[in-house]
C-alpha cells in the first residue's frame, strides 16, 4: 500500500471523469483497475518466487524470453517510465503550488524543472538522506486522504451520485471511454508490479503471499473508490473532468479556505515524496544494468561518489531526460505513455507464467498462482483491453512509447558486436 499509493489519486480522477462523462462508470472503472491489478500482483508473484534474483522483472523476461527483450524492459525502464514519472510528478507539484499561492500559470514548466532539481539534489546527497525524506512524506501522504474521505462521508452530499448507472455520456463509444478511463486509473495503481520481491524473505510465501496482495491491493482499490465516490459527492461531474486540482476543490469546499489550503498542502508533500521515491529508485536501473556492461556508455553510468556512493552520472542523466518531457507533455499524456509501455511488459510477464510451467514444470515455486489458469487469463484480456484499445484510440501515444522502447534495439545489437 505504501509503495502504490502516491500522487494518482489526487490527479487522476480528471482524465478518469472527462473520458466517463459519468459518476457510475467512473467509479467501475476504479474498481476494475483495482481487480486488474490484483490480478496481475497473484500472477507475477509466482515468477518473484521462481526467480528471486536482484532487478526483479528483467530478470523474468530474461529467464523466459532472452537478454534482448529484458535489455528493452531495462531501456524503458529508464527512457521512458521513471523520467516520465518524474516529469508527471513535477508538472502535477507546479501545477498544484500555483494554484495554492495564485501564481502565474507562465512559470508551470520552469517550476516543475526546479522541483525535479531539488529532488535530485537531496537523492545527490546521499541514500540517507533521501530515505529520510521517503519516510517522512510516506506518512504525511496519508493524511490528505483520510481527512477527504472521512469529512467527505459525513457531510451531506451536493450531487447524488448514481452508482449502479454504468452509461457513458459524452461522444465517446462505451469501449473507447472504459478503456482510456481504465488506461488513466492505472497510473494510480502502479507500484504492484514489485509486490512479489519480499516473497524469498517470506516463512510461507504460498499462504501469505497471496493473502498480502489481495488485502493490501484490495485494501488500496477501497481507498481509491470511497474518495472519488467524495469527489463525485462534492463536485458535479463537469467541474472534476479535465481539472487538475479537483482534489483541492474538494478540500476547498469541506473545509473552507483555510483548511482547503492546509489540505493542499498536505497533498503537495504527498507528491514531493512519490518524486523522491521514483528519483531514487529509477537512478539504479541504468546503473545496475551498466555494472555488467549491459547498457550504452556503461562506463560512465556504473560511476558513483565516492563520498556518498551514488550513481550520480545516473540520477543526473535520468534529470535531463524528465525536464525534456515536461517541454513535450502534460500530466496526462505522460502518465498514460508510460502505463502503455509498462502494461506492454506486464503481458509478457503474464504470458511468462504459462511458458515457464511448461518449459520448466520442476521449477521450484514456493508460491503459485491461485485458480491457475483463471487468473493469470483475467490479467491478460484486461491489459490486452487497454493496450488494443489505446492502439485504437490514441496511436500517437501508443507509436511514440513503442518507437523509443524499439530504439533500444539497435543500441542492444550494437553493444553485443561491440563485447
């Protein structure tokens, strides 16, 4: 719950409303996100158990499909999901900071690219310290949400929301509007796709693995479904579709001015500590890879300080690639990129559940997906949903991250003629 619950919950709910046009099919598709998900955590888990090596899912997709395809997953990895999270988290922390002092909307970019700055700083000044921060914010993070959620139920609503009306409105087919609500809602959910990596330090991974990721993801899909069920409570559908600070509106109007504001407040710490989290994590990819001359220009990315032991040629890279997406892309486009990119990887990981049972059936699986084939299938047609359905709908979008992930695959040929 700590790791995926982050700045999506605060944000999402516009693209969410604008695609649905309707409170009922809004909150489905939270709820179907969620189940999505937990799908998808009981099915990779079996291949956390299987493989339990360092670097998590590139380790999978090379176990079952070769090093070209998990060189791919690792280039993405750090052209295209960390650095875009970063971008989107800092455009969301601008996009917020100007609306709590009444800013200029001119300045979004260049303070979106000051706070990325400000984050690596403290992740250049050492793992300490950034764990410091990481766990400061992790608690303060949840504040925001229990404080909406728990005055946002006890006050009487000013729209009745229609649960049980599943109806689309707007110009969108019903198709078309679930599928990119759906594509939207995951950003929210990211994070599951790690839930597996504690499982070798588990007593009885079977038993408890399982019983971790349906509580804990279920526990997340409840959160998500009771506070946009808040949001459509408070605020007419149309005043929340395309308005990045629906959840400060919110807050506004529970609480007045000035507890509005504290709110906000709350939720601009919530996504300085999510860009903490994917600055520190995302740097160690690309340097993880380079340590066995597995990535371009290796030996400058295996380089850390001396004094703080941090791959800074890493961090300050994976800085320059973010501050040029937050010139090319909004909150929006950039989350939904990413998700189509790492949704991409995540069916191969589903597929590899069924490949590694027959090619390998003596495998040791100290856990294994429970209702096999079922589940593992449930994940598959949902992610092959979203991903054909943004094919479909915005291929723009989805060429753009398939086009930089198959950059990587000249740069993966190159490298092996060149060892």
């Amino acid at each position: 719950m700590g790791t995926v619950i982050g700045a999506g919950v605060f944000f999402k709910a516009a693209a969410v409303v604008s695609h649905t046009q309707s409170a009922g099919l809004t909150l489905f598709a939270w709820l179907f996100a969620g189940f999505l998900t937990i799908c998808g955590g009981l099915t990779v888990a079996e291949l956390a158990t299987a493989i339990p090596k360092t670097g998590g899912p590139i380790r999978y997709i090379e176990e079952t499909y070769g090093k070209l395809p998990s060189f791919l997953l690792g280039w993405a990895q750090t052209i295209i999901y960390f650095p875009a999270n970063i971008a989107a988290l800092s455009i969301i922390f601008a996009t917020q900071f100007t609306h709590l002092f009444q800013l200029n909307d001119r300045i979004l970019v260049p303070l979106a690219m000051i706070t990325a700055v400000s984050v690596t700083g403290i992740n250049l000044l050492g793992t300490k310290i950034a764990s410091n921060v990481q766990s400061l914010t992790l608690f303060i993070k949840l504040l925001p949400i229990l404080v909406i959620v728990v005055a946002g139920l006890i006050q009487p609503g000013q729209v009745e929301v229609g649960i049980t009306d599943l109806s689309i409105g707007g110009d969108n087919s019903w198709a078309q509007g679930f599928s990119a609500a759906l594509l939207a809602t995951l950003f929210a959910y990211d994070g599951w796709l790690n839930v597996g990596n504690i499982a070798g330090e588990m007593k009885r991974p079977e038993k408890d693995l399982p019983k971790a990721i349906i509580l804990g993801l279920g526990s997340v899909t409840v959160v998500y479904w009771v506070i946009n069920f808040v949001y459509l409570k408070t605020l007419p559908a149309e005043q929340i579709a395309g308005n990045l600070n629906a959840s400060s509106d919110v807050a506004y109007n529970l609480f007045g001015n000035m507890g509005g504001k504290i709110v906000t407040l709350g939720i601009l710490i919530s996504v300085y500590g999510a860009l903490n989290g994917y600055t520190m994590t995302g740097s160690r990819v690309p340097f993880a890879l380079a340590l066995n001359d597995e990535f371009p220009f290796s030996k400058y990315f295996k380089k850390i300080s001396n004094k703080t032991k941090i791959p800074y040629i890493s961090v300050i890279v994976q800085l320059v690639i973010a501050c040029i997406m937050m010139t090319l892309g909004t909150f929006d486009v950039l989350t939904d990129m990413l998700i189509f990119v790492m949704w991409s990887f995540s069916m191969l990981l589903f597929l590899a559940v069924f490949i590694l049972r027959k090619r390998a059936p003596d495998m040791p699986r100290p856990y294994k997906v429970p209702l096999y084939p079922i589940v593992p299938l449930i994940a598959m047609l949902g992610g092959g949903f979203i991903l054909i359905m943004t094919l479909v709908t915005t291929p723009g979008l989805a060429f753009t991250g398939i086009g930089v992930t198959a950059i990587g695959i000249p740069i993966y040929f190159y490298m092996k003629k060149k060892k």
